[in-house]
C-alpha cells in the first residue's frame, strides 16, 4: 500500500487530505479534548474512507460541543438521539455510543494521570500490539487499526510521513514521542 504522503502526492486536487497532511497527521497533541477529537474521528472512520470523515469534521465539532471531553460524558439519551439524528455526522449508535462512554473513560484517567495525555505518556513507549490491549482494555470501539491511526496521527507512533517528506522534518523538530525513542 502506498503511504499517506505519496497519496497526497498523486491527488493535488483534495485539499481537505492535503491540509491535514501538511498541519495535523502525525503532529504532537497535548491538548486533552484535540486528543478526544481524534479518538472520536478515528473511531467513526471506521469502515469509511478518511476523507468523509475530514469533510463532516466541522459538524462532529459542533455535534459533540467541541469535544469538551466533560460534556460529552454528561450526555444522556436526549443527546443520543440528537447525534443520531444529526445528519451532519455518522449516525452509527455503537459509534455514538463509543463517543461518550469514551469520554466518561477519559475522565476517570484524568484523575489517575492529570490528563489523557498523562496517561498516554505514561504508558509510553509500547508496540503497536501491546497499545492496542491497553485501549481494547481501557475504552470501546478500539480496534488495532482504529488504535494505530490515533497513535501514528497524534505523534505516539512513527510512520506519519515518509522521512523524504518535508513535514516529516517539521513533526521531528517538535518532538513528538515516537522521536524521542529513536
């Protein structure tokens, strides 16, 4: 399969894929609730192409009241039914449902770590098969492709960029975690 990079190369004409590309794929997130984004976004591509996903992104920020990571867990069946009415997003319940039961996850390791990021950090470094038993354990809806894509598009794991691609050079200079190991 060809990578990301070279995807972008031979489609000039998405420039939704080429934005994400050049200024969020693989680039560190500390922010708690751009991680819960993430996790949320990786979680409804799903059986989807990443593209449907990027172009409905604004609606899942609104949808999901900016992914403010307490809200989300607050919700209850009213929400619920909101999202999956929402045509804006993906109206898959056991996605929906991921969403806040994931969030409420969150939470209890906020107080344990200080913040997502605390606990991924701490349980940083891990190879791929040993994350995805911590998140098949810790959260729903988490599968190896679903757990890879998060950790590769958020800097816990190499492989983002090809090392000839100049963002890679960009991501490298800020350090995300899978650098620090090399």
């Amino acid at each position: 399969m060809d990578t990301y990079c070279h995807y972008i190369l031979s489609r000039p004409q998405e420039q939704l894929d080429r934005l994400y590309h050049d200024t969020e794929y693989g680039f560190p997130v500390t922010d708690d609730n751009l991680l819960f984004e993430r996790l949320v976004l990786e979680i409804n591509q799903a059986g989807l192409s990443w593209i449907t996903i990027l172009k409905k992104a604004d609606n899942f920020r609104r949808a999901y009241d900016g992914f403010v990571i307490p809200t989300v867990a607050a919700y209850g069946e009213a929400e619920r039914a909101r999202l999956l009415a929402d045509a804006g997003i993906i109206r898959n319940r056991l996605k929906v449902n991921a969403a806040i039961v994931n969030a409420g996850r969150i939470l209890e390791l906020q107080k344990e770590f200080g913040s997502f990021r605390g606990w991924l950090d701490a349980h940083h470094p891990l190879p791929k098969e040993a994350w995805v038993k911590l998140f098949r354990k810790t959260f729903v809806f988490t599968g190896g492709e679903i757990v890879n894509e998060f950790l590769t598009s958020t800097g816990y794991l190499p492989g983002a960029h090809d090392v000839d691609c100049p963002i890679y050079k960009k991501i490298k200079a800020q350090a995300p975690p899978w650098a620090i190991m090399e």
